[in-house]
C-alpha cells in the first residue's frame, strides 16, 4: 500500500488528496492536474475528492496554502535555531527559503505558478504569499538600524534579493545549471556563493 493510499484508509481522506496532487504537480505541473488522476493516485473513487473539494482550482488552492504555511514554518524554526542578532536571523530566513525552494519544488513550483497569485478571489493567499517579503523588509530594516545593511528603501532591497533567489532556484529546478554542480561545485556551494553575493551587495559578506 502506498504512503497516500495508507493516508486514506486510516480516514484522512484530505490530506491523502493534497499529497496526490502535490505527486502529480511534481511530475507534469498544476495545469495538468485533474481531479480523476489525484483520486487515482489517492486509491478513492473519483467522486471522493469532492467531498472535500469543489473543484481542481480548490484543490489546488490547499496545496498552495498548504506550501506557504510550510515555508514560513520552515523559515521560522531556523530563525529560531540561529544566534539571536538581527544579521544571523536575517541571513538564517534567507538560507532557509532557499533550502525550502530546493527541497520542495513541487510545492515551490504551485506556489509561485502566478495564477492563484493574481485572482482578486484569493485576498487570503495574496496576503500568506507575501508573508516572506515583509518578514525580508523587517529583516533588512533591523539590520539597517543597526548599521550592518546599506541605508536605502528596503522594499525595492528585499525585492532584489528574493528576486535573485527565486532565479537561482528555477534555474536549478529545471536542471539548468546540473552541469557546474560536480564541476566544479557542488549544489550547497553554489547556494552558498549566490547567498554571499546577496550579502556583499547589501552590505555584508557574512551570510551565515
């Protein structure tokens, strides 16, 4: 019996739904997400989903949320694991939404897929999804405060560096740089190199 099957027949017929369509998402991406492979997947029949969903784009709605409650969970227990000054805590958020992105590109993938983003009926989500550029901002504010970050708007700052991030994260989940990981870095000095250059450019060059 599979992990989500043995999810469903122990009554959790929900979150059985979610990792069935976060596997499917994993493989062909949400637009090719149906609701009868995600009942397939999950071993129900295919009206059983709709005891806990409308439709593909509620399905798809939960696994988002679901996403960016994990990032957030994520960014928050290495925040807490990390030495109290506002520099570690800042450059701990950063190092643990890459680690997310790299770890979870599933999830990564869904969550930044841009049309849940956009629909005007999902105010809730707009405000979850930029839960991690405010956190940046107040990051960076502290930091400036402190006089560790360079004195600017730190809106357009946090912007750049998520900007950098999420561009180094598509390009390696979609295996386009699968060539310098072995020659001659690897993939974690290669995070690191890209979060460096990150911290160099607003003021740093410790981003640890």
């Amino acid at each position: 019996m599979t992990a989500v099957k043995a999810k469903y027949h122990h009554g959790d017929l929900r979150t059985a739904l979610l990792d069935a369509a976060l596997d499917v998402i994993g493989e062909i991406g949400p637009q090719g997400l149906t609701i009868r492979e995600v009942a397939r997947r999950a071993g129900v029949s295919h009206a059983a989903p709709y005891r806990h969903f409308t439709d593909k784009d509620e399905l798809v709605l939960a696994v988002v949320e679901r996403g960016f409650a994990l990032l957030q969970q994520t960014m928050q227990e290495r925040k807490d694991a990390a030495p109290a000054d506002a520099m570690n805590q800042f450059a701990a958020s950063g190092m643990a939404y890459v680690d997310f992105a790299l770890q979870h590109p599933a999830y990564y993938r869904v969550m930044f897929s841009g049309d849940l983003l956009s629909s005007t009926g999902h105010v809730s989500l707009q405000h979850t999804s930029s839960q991690a550029l405010q956190d940046m901002v107040a990051d960076i504010t502290r930091c400036q405060e402190l006089g560790m970050v360079k004195k600017a708007d730190p809106v357009p700052q946090a912007l750049a560096i998520l900007s950098t991030i999420h561009g180094f994260v598509s390009l390696v989940n979609d295996n386009r740089v699968q060539h310098l990981l072995d020659n001659p870095y690897s993939l974690d000095q290669i995070r690191d190199m890209v979060l460096a250059s990150i911290f160099e450019g607003i003021g740093t060059t410790d981003p640890t």
